[in-house]
C-alpha cells in the first residue's frame, strides 16, 4: 500500500460517479456484516444441543444459542472497528502542524462513533444472552425472582461482557466531545480492556498448557484488532475515494509485515493448545481453524494486490482490492465467534488439580535448585522484554548514526531490568509463584522494586525524545505524540506524589488483607494482570524519585528523600504482620486446593514475610544511596554554575542592582509612605 497525494482525492476525479463508489462500498459492508455474522449462527444451528451435553448443560434452546452467537459475531466486528478508528485517528492520520493535536470531523471519527455505540449496545445484550447460554437456560427463565443475578454469578462471561459494556460506553460518550489527541487516550486503553475482557475467561482460560494459550489468545485478540481495524479502515477510506500520503502508507505497510506474523504465529500456538495433539481433519475445531487460516491467505493476497494496484496509479484509489481485504477480515472474526460456539479438543483432556489452576504441574518442592533449573516460560513478558529492548536499542542507534553519545550505562539499566522480569517470571520463580506463598513474595519485590529501578534509569522517554524530530512538514509523528502525552493533564494526575505513594504502598494491605488475592490467583489473566500492576506500580514510584526522565512534577531532592524514607515503615510493618500471623494465612483455601505433599502455609507465609521486609527495605536503602549521589551531582552542578558566572562578572552587577533597591526600600522607610524620597547622588549616578 503506498500513495503520493496529501490530500483526499474525489471519486469523480477519475471519470467514476460518486453514487457507484457509494453503492459498490455499501454492498461490501453488507457482504462483510454477513462474514461476521452467518458462520457462528451457522455453527451453532449445525451442532445444537450436542455442543451443551458435552459440558454438562441443558440445552437453552435455539433462541438463546442463535441469539448468543449473533452477539459474538456482531461484537467482534463492532470492537474491531472501534479499535480501528481509535488508531488511525491516533497514529495514521495525514495532519501536519497545529492541526495534528487537533481532532476534526473525518470518516474514521464517524466510524468511532457509530462503532462504540453498537459495541455498547451489543455487549448489554451479550450480558443477557451469556447469563442464559453458559448456564443453559432458557428466556422463561428470567421472569423468575432473582433469577438473573443468580445466573449473572453462575459464569465468568456475563462480567466479561460488561466490562464491554463499560469500556465500549466510556469510548462512545468520550468520542462524541473529543477535540484534541490526548482525549482519544483514555477510550483507547479502555478499549483494551473491553476487548481482551471475554477473551481471556473463554477456552484460553481451561485445560493443560492454558498459561501458554493465554498469553498468545491476549496477544493474538490485540494484534489482530489493532492490524484488522486499522486495515477496515483504511479499505474505507480507499473504497470512498480518498487517497493515502505516503508517510501514512509507509505506517500501514509496517503494520502489516509486523502484525500479520505475529497473527500467524500465535494462532500457530494457539492451535497447538486447542487441538492437543489431535489432527486438523478431527474435529470441528480442526476445520474452522483451516477456515481461518484460508482468510489470512486471502487477506495477504489482497493486500499485496492493493499494494500492486497502489504502485500502479497511487492518484487513483483502488476499490476491489481493499473490498476483498474487508471480507477476509470479516470471515476471519465470524469463524473466531464460530469457535467460540463449540467446545475444543482440550477442553477433554485429562486435567490435574495444578493444570485446572496453573496449567502445568509442580511436582517438585519449591528450593535454589528448583528455582534455577525448573522453568516455564512467560510468554507475555517475553515479548514485551524483547519489544521493549528492541526500541531502546533502535533509539540509541538512531542517536549514534546522528553522532550524539548515550551513556553506555543507562543501556545496560534498561536491558537489566527487562532481564529481570523475564527471569523472575519465566524461571522457576514465576513457575512457583502461584502455588507457594512464599516465592511469590520473591516475584512482587523483584517486580516491584529491583526491576523498576533498573528501568527508571534508563530514560527511556528522554532516548526516544532525542532519537526523533518533530518535523512540522510531515504528518504527526512519535516525537510529537510523546510530547503531547507528557504535557497531558492526566498524566500529571499519575504522577501526583500522593497518588503514587497510595498506590505503592497501599498495594500490599489492599492486595493481599483483602480477597483479591485469593481471587486472583485462581486465574491465569489476573495472576499476569497482577505482575504488569507490580511493575508500573513501582515504576511510577521510583520514577518520582530517581528516574532519568522528567516527571510532570518533579519532587526537590529533599522531597524525594523524604518520599522514600515515608515508604520504608510500610515494608516492615507489612513483613512483620505476615511472620507474625498465626492460623490465619493468606490465600488458606487456593494453596489447599493442590493438595500437594510439600505445602507447608506457616513457613511459606514466614518466608514472604521475610522477604517483604528485608526485600521492601534493601532496595530503598539503594535508592537513598542512589539518590544521595544525584543530589551531590546536583550541587556541583550548580556550583559550577555559579563559578562560571562570577567570572564572567555579572554577580557583581546583581549585587549593584540588590544594593540599589535596598538603598530605595530605606529611603521609603526614612521619608514616610506619603512623600517621595529624595534620590542620592549613587542612585543618580546609575
């Protein structure tokens, strides 16, 4: 995909009527509602009651099963688009200047808000129809007292969908009065969670190896909403005439020869996980994932025919091409809600207690050898370490090709703090982090403290705001969207002392005095969601305090030693209630559930007490050290500022100009408020 002209280019420019262009695009989104729709309903009339017996369940009837599946497809395709046009209104469109920051009335914010609203009304009714199909009962059902809430609480989807409902509702009012860049922020991370929300409770969530399936079904459900709605929407913006500027079209094609590997690959593992070990050509599963696979190629050859087309004539929109990469996108997303509608192969297997929880098994009793040798990989903090450390090193390269210097340590900062995660979490740490108390504790100070210190002295944002230009000639790019972030209000707000003092610290009590501990770690999604908090947790914390970057308000030295020495009680106080529990221990009932022969709850719990308390306060003892040595730096910094100004001779002339107005301020006091002082022949004289 590539173009030359700036600016939309009408349809009758090229001898086409309008009209047609309109009709011909009408008829291909109607085409591509029904890819997104038919094939689950198709799914669902094919295998009818016999997908409910295999779990258990009565069969709701057709009503409910059509209407459920009817709901998947039409909320796939409406989170797709919203997360489309969230993007391209973000980071693909051709605005130059002051009119970057601004957000003005163009088709991708008609699509968002069209979109959000269907998402929002879509997943009210998924709350409905998920509440009946995943417990089985029919619509009868619910003139029954309380009969609702109680099936609302019986599966994990009906939450799920309105957690949707909450973000799709935050993205479709926001994006009715939203003027300005940083206003599109808050929908796009909400439109994040909205997605991955009845994604992760589906068939990622059961069955032996579902760690690994939930990482790459979390990874999959956001690369493909990101790459396919930006793709939808760009197909739009081609089928009604509008051309692409080169810059936007270099950032489309990136996308693609990212994204697309990246759907590959873990729908590769993905099936992997789904099919376990049975063939392609056994199961329905089987055949719908062949069926996916056959979009993708369809898709690829479409964009490569697009991109031909584009080469071609780039004045002239090509039409057929983005049509074919629309339905493709669409059969794609009907066949993932198809999925949805019948019960995979692994969903049979044979399932230990630790698989139902962990999805693997832990044999052997926690030690040094077993934390060293016995690992599993973390695939979500895998790939963010290598995404992560990939930029960085792109940056300083971009800095060294310009012949700027980067301080060698600050690489070596960032490397080792990703390092850390990936070990902490992929090692026989994060492989016992969920069954024993006490490594976990081992894996919250490493993610917490070691980790973010490591990072905070980087300076990741000031590398990529060296590393980048803002040129007012192109459209908007990284520089600026960095910029704009760092000067946004909310931002501000996050990096408020107070705010981030509650959030590190008051972490501990609210976490684990609290059953959202237990509850959490029961799931694969909400152990993973609970180390990415510990990690920006402290992040903002010791970012405050020692990081290379800029906050948006900066603490002075004293402060910030006093932020840190205010921290260190809470450590020890929170140490001292875990050794000191008795009876009582935390999470009592999940770690009985193993049943494992080495489980011993008093001494893991003295263990994670240990580690809170010395792990909390080692770690801020270095900060401190840390901190000393940027203040003494300070100084002399400053110093050497003064110096250089003394001998260049203007401290005298400030010193002149103080006496002065000393000089004045007496003479008023001498002569009263009422009369005017007589001027001295020194002040004459200046």
């Amino acid at each position: 995909m590539s173009g030359s002209a700036a600016s939309p280019v009408p349809a009758e420019a090229h001898g086409e009527r309008s009209p047609r262009r309109t009709a011909t695009t009408l008829a291909i989104v109607a085409i591509a509602l029904a890819a997104a729709t038919v094939p689950p309903i198709v799914a669902t009339l094919d295998i009818g009651p016999f997908a409910y017996e295999q779990l258990y369940l009565t069969f709701p009837g057709f009503d409910v099963a059509v209407m459920t599946a009817l709901g998947q497809g039409l909320g796939d395709l409406a989170a797709t688009l919203t997360f489309g046009a969230l993007l391209y209104l973000l980071f693909f469109r051709d605005a130059r200047g002051k009119r970057a920051r601004r957000i003005e009335p163009c088709l991708e914010l008609t699509v968002l808000r069209s979109a959000s609203v269907a998402w929002a009304m879509v997943s009210a009714g998924m709350v409905v129809f998920e509440s009946l199909d995943a417990s089985g009962m029919p619509f009868a059902r619910l003139a029954e007292p309380g009969a609702f809430a109680f099936l609302y609480e019986a599966s994990a989807f009906p939450p799920a969908w309105t957690v949707s409902l909450i973000a799709a509702t935050i993205v479709s009012i926001s994006c009715q009065f939203v003027t300005r860049w940083t206003g599109l922020l808050i929908p796009l991370w909400a439109t994040c969670f909205g997605i991955l929300a009845p994604v992760v409770v589906g068939q990622i969530l059961v069955g032996p190896n579902h760690d690994l399936g939930s990482d790459a079904g979390t990874y999959q459900a956001l690369v493909t909403g990101a790459v396919f709605g930006v793709l939808v929407i760009a197909a739009l913006r081609a089928m009604t005439g509008r051309t692409l500027d080169p810059v936007i079209a270099t950032r489309l094609t990136r996308l693609v020869l990212v994204g697309i590997p990246v759907i590959g690959a873990t729908d590769l593992l993905l099936a992997w996980f789904k099919l376990a070990g049975s063939s392609l050509l056994d199961s329905a599963t089987g055949w719908q994932i062949l069926a996916r696979w056959a979009c993708l190629g369809l898709l690829i050859v479409a964009l490569l025919s697009w991109r031909a087309a584009q080469r071609t004539d780039p004045s002239r929109p090509a039409v057929w091409p983005p049509a074919i990469a629309t339905v493709a996108i669409a059969g794609w997303l009907g066949i993932t809600a198809a999925m949805t509608r019948v019960p995979p192969p692994h969903y049979f297997q044979p399932t230990s207690i630790s698989q139902v929880f962990l999805g693997f098994d832990v044999e052997a009793p926690p030690s040094l050898l077993v934390w060293f040798t016995h690992w599993r990989p973390n695939l979500l903090f895998i790939v963010l370490a290598i995404i992560a450390i990939a930029v960085y090193l792109w940056a300083v390269r971009v800095l060294r090709n310009r012949g700027d210097k980067w301080p060698v340590g600050r690489t070596i900062s960032w490397i080792g703090g990703w390092c850390v995660i990936v070990f902490i979490t992929s090692s026989g740490f994060g492989k016992y982090s969920a069954p024993d108390f006490g490594t976990h504790m081992i894996v919250h100070m490493s993610l917490n403290m070691l980790a973010p210190i490591l990072l905070v002295m980087g300076g990741i944002i000031t590398l990529l705001l060296r590393a980048t230009r803002a040129d007012p000639a192109r459209p908007a790019g990284l520089h600026h969207w960095i910029t704009w972030v760092l000067h946004w209000k909310v931002l501000r707000f996050v990096f408020n002392p107070l705010f981030v003092f509650v959030l590190f610290v008051g972490s501990y009590y609210g976490l684990y005095f609290s059953g959202i501990f237990e509850e959490a770690m029961r799931f694969h999604w909400a152990h993973q969601l609970m180390n990415v908090h510990f990690i920006i947790a402290g992040y903002l914390f010791y970012g405050l305090v020692i990081g290379v970057d800029r906050p948006p308000r900066p603490l002075p030295h004293i402060g910030k030693l006093g932020f840190v020495l205010a921290a260190m009680p809470f450590h020890a106080f929170f140490g001292v209630i875990l050794m000191m529990a008795d009876g009582e221990w935390i999470a009592q009932n999940f770690y009985l559930y193993f049943g494992l022969p080495w489980t011993d709850l008093q001494a893991s719990q003295y263990l994670g007490g240990g580690v809170a308390w010395a792990g909390g306060e080692m770690p801020l003892l270095l900060v401190i050290i840390v901190l000393g040595i940027q203040w003494s730096r300070q100084d002399a910094k400053e110093a050497r500022r003064k110096d250089r100004h003394m001998d260049s001779g203007r401290d005298e002339e400030f010193d002149d100009y103080n006496k002065m107005l000393e000089t004045l301020a007496k003479r008023r006091q001498a002569t009263g408020p009422g009369r005017p002082a007589p001027r001295s022949d020194e002040e004459t004289q200046q």
